[in-house]
C-alpha cells in the first residue's frame, strides 16, 4: 500500500466569534480525516488568547496515496469552547486533501495557509492559520501499517 506522512501544525486563530458572554473562552481544536473519529486528535486548550487563540500545536498523519489523491476526502478542523456544562462549537474548517497536498507541491514540500472559519451555512467569522507538509511516497505492507498505527497512536496518548 502505498502512502505518506501528513504533518500538520494548528498555528493559531483570529477574530474568532465570542461564543461565551460571562467568562473568557479557552479554545481548542479538533482535527479529523473526514468525518472519521477514528483518526480524531486535539490540541491543548489556549487559556489566554481568547477569541485569538494560539497553539502551534503538531499533529501527523499516515495517509494513503489514494486519500491525497482524490478530492473528496476533506481534512476537517472543529474549532470549540472549553466549558464545564458542555463544550461550545464555535465553527470548523474544512481543506480537500487534494487541494492541500497541491498547495505544498507548488510551495516545495510544505506551506502556512489561512482558511475562514465556517458555522454551518451562517456567515463565516474569523480565520484559522496552520502550516502542512507532506512526506515522500513510501510502500508499505498492510500488515506492517496496521500496526505501526496502533503502536503509534497509543504513544501518542501518553503526551
């Protein structure tokens, strides 16, 4: 099977909406591969930045060629509010793998973009920065990935 790394950097957020009226917000984000939980990973929270929020936070991804190939397959980024009753969407953002892996190709293997922040079909509000490279094709066995990704995401949750 062939793939490749996927390395991305959550840099930061600004004029996000102010989702909390009372107390200050704390931001964090969630990022995904579609829509799939499975490949779910979170920055910290930002205490301090508020409705500009900054991470720098690193995350990476073993994909495979035919998801940087097609362009349905979105990178998904949920932005939300950290509260006790409940954490608070405040909106997403949503790249085509395609779209993504064609910006770092014309940029020499990696590049820093900016996206709006959407909330369903209401205006967006605000701009989400991260940075993005991706490795070099490599062919591995099924078996071999399967289980590089288990050790892999295990390690990654004592962080």
């Amino acid at each position: 099977m062939e793939c490749r790394k996927f390395e991305i950097t959550i840099i930061s957020a600004i004029d996000l909406e102010n989702v909390r009226r009372l107390c200050k917000m704390k931001v964090y984000a969630r990022t995904s591969l579609g829509n799939d939980p499975d490949t779910e990973k979170r920055t910290p929270i930002d205490r301090h930045g508020k409705t500009n929020p900054a991470w720098n936070y690193c995350m990476s991804y073993t994909i495979g060629e035919s998801t940087v190939q097609h362009h349905g397959t979105m990178f998904v980024i949920k932005l939300y509010c950290k509260r006790k009753l409940g954490d608070r969407y405040i909106g997403e953002v949503h790249a085509s793998m395609k779209e993504l892996y064609d910006i770092a190709c014309a940029c020499g293997g990696s590049a820093i973009w900016s996206f709006p922040v959407q909330r369903g079909s209401m205006k967006s509000q605000g701009a989400l920065k991260f940075s993005f490279r991706f490795g070099d094709k490599v062919c591995i066995d099924k078996l071999l990935l399967a289980e590089s990704i288990r050790t892999w995401s295990h390690g990654a949750d004592r962080r």
